[in-house]
C-alpha cells in the first residue's frame, strides 16, 4: 500500500499553508478557516441538480438543512438523509455541498443534508438528538419534500457516518422508521480511539491524533460514556437486523480499522455489508475533487450502492 501522489499533494498544500492547525483555533475560527480550505479543494459544482435551503423541526429549534434533486427527474424520489462530517465540531451544508450535488445525480434520489448542532457549544449527545429528529422528521414528511418514505437511506462521512449508523440502531430499537440503507463513509465508530490503525496512522495524515483528541475534548465537553451506542456504535450489543450498509475507508485513515471492524460485525450477524478501501487514500478525501481523482469514483460507488438498495 503506497499512498496515492495526488493525496500527498493534498498534504503537501497543507504543510506549505501558512494557516495554523485546526486545533490551535477555538471553534468558530476553525469552522471558518476549515470551509475556507474546502472551497479550495472541493471543486466545481456540478450541473443538473436544484437545491432548496430549509429547516427540520429538532428538539430545541429548528434544524437548517438543505435539499438535492435531480433536475430531470420526476417524484416522488428516494431519499438519502446526509450528515456531514467534521469531528462534531466543524462542517455544516455548505462544506458538503459539492458530494450531495454528486450523490443526488449518481443516486437519483433526493438528498436532504442537515445541519446537526455543533459542539462545544451542543456537546454529545446533542449531535445524535438532531441526526434522530431528523430521519424521523424526512421519512414523516418525504411526500411533502417529493420523496418515497418507504425508501429513506441515511449517510455521512466520518462524523455524520457515526451518526448514520446510530440512527439506524435507534430505528432498530424503536421499530421505526424503517431504513432501507446505511452510506458509512470513513465513520468514527469507536470514539475511544483505541484502534491500532489510531497508533501507525495518526501523524502526517491529515487527521492527526491531536485533532481527533481537540474534537473529542469539545464533543464530549460534559462528559458521557465514549462506550455507548450513541457515541461509539460499534459497540453495539446487537448488530441483527440493521439495514444494508456500504462501509467505505481510506487506507491513511486513523478512523480505518473501525470502519473496518463495523463492517465486520455487520457481516457477523448476517447483515449485507459491502467494504471499499481507497488504499492510497487519506480521511477527507470526497470533500477533495479539485485535486483527487478518486473522488468522484468514490461518490459514484456510493451512488450505484445507493441505487440498487432504492430498487
């Protein structure tokens, strides 16, 4: 495993920047500089998608959200429910809004992104109330936004894969709703961090162990248990019965060997479970088409994946 050379352009750019470490900025900086890099590198937004800003009713407000549809084709629609990653604490539509305009056309379905609380001014579990709020919300009212409520997947990327795969517990729990497919991309699912690939893989990769340690810190600002089902899903007691799921990692990736044991015990209790491993990637990477090729495949595996769990 050889790290792929546009991804080390991509760190070669950051090591040359002259903005500072995420983590040296208190929150409300970093949210800034962090989107200010992804406009950089995320590249242009692709045609043939109609967007539409919104809100979600959620448990102490309204939720802000953003929805994604295909311009040329008719409803109702499936419907991906998106959480976006950034540790928690960073990230919101916007930052994302270059995959959801490429999932919506690889998928043919209606994307409905959402803007989550953000720590540490909404610590744990704050995060995973509004995820809830939210699914619940879409699958109640997909006709009114053109969508099919009986074919709702959830997805996200690191942070919001974290939060797709407990979704998809509560829902299991509650009987309700019922969730067709869950999109893991690169997902924290064990937040203790204990994993190996957290050791070998946690320095000069992007997503370094004091970052994660910055995000932790203001995500758990209260405290709480990092073991429980609504912050590390992968130590979950009962994997039976979830949806299908696409796990997809990246080899330089400290999050990698938990992405790779969730897709495990999904396939341990008869759960299909497709794993994907971009080997010469690093974390982030489907936020990085300007300069990574592998993005767009990336997002139109998701896509066909995406497609046939829709039927």
């Amino acid at each position: 495993m050889t790290l792929d050379p546009q991804a080390q352009v991509m760190l070669d750019l950051a090591e040359k920047s002259a903005r500072p470490p995420l983590e040296s900025l208190d929150p409300p900086a970093a949210r800034i500089q962090y989107a200010e890099m992804v406009g950089v590198v995320c590249g242009d937004v692709p045609g043939g998608v109609s967007t539409r800003d919104g809100t979600i009713p959620g448990p102490v407000g309204a939720i802000p959200m953003r929805t994604y549809r295909p311009a040329d084709l008719e409803r109702p629609l499936p419907v991906l429910v998106y959480f976006h990653g950034g540790g928690f604490v960073i990230g919101d539509r916007d930052t994302h809004d270059v995959p959801c305009h490429h999932l919506a056309l690889a998928a043919r379905c209606l994307v409905v992104s959402v803007d989550y609380r953000l720590a540490p001014e909404h610590p744990f579990p704050a995060a995973v109330d509004d995820a809830w709020a939210a699914t619940c919300w879409v699958v109640k009212h997909a006709t009114e936004l053109g969508g099919d409520g009986d074919r709702v997947a959830v997805g996200g990327d690191s942070a919001g894969g974290n939060l797709s795969a407990i979704v998809c517990h509560l829902a299991k729990q509650d009987g309700a709703p019922k969730l067709v497919y869950q999109l893991l991309i690169y997902p924290g699912t064990d937040l203790t961090c204990g994993m190996r690939s957290h050791e070998t893989l946690g320095n000069g990769y992007r997503l370094t162990t004091e970052l994660l340690d910055w995000f932790m810190e203001h995500y758990f600002a209260h405290g709480g248990d990092r073991r429980q089902l609504t912050a590390s899903p992968l130590f979950a007691d009962d994997f039976k019965d979830l949806p299908p799921a696409l796990v997809l990692t990246a080899g330089y990736d400290p999050l990698k060997d938990e992405g790779r044991a969730y897709a495990d015990k999904l396939r341990e209790s008869g759960v299909a479970a497709d794993l994907v491993e971009y080997e010469g990637m690093i974390h982030g990477f489907i936020t990085m088409g300007k300069f990574i090729d592998a993005t767009a495949d990336a997002l139109d595996v998701c896509g066909t994946a995406l497609r046939e769990a829709f039927g």
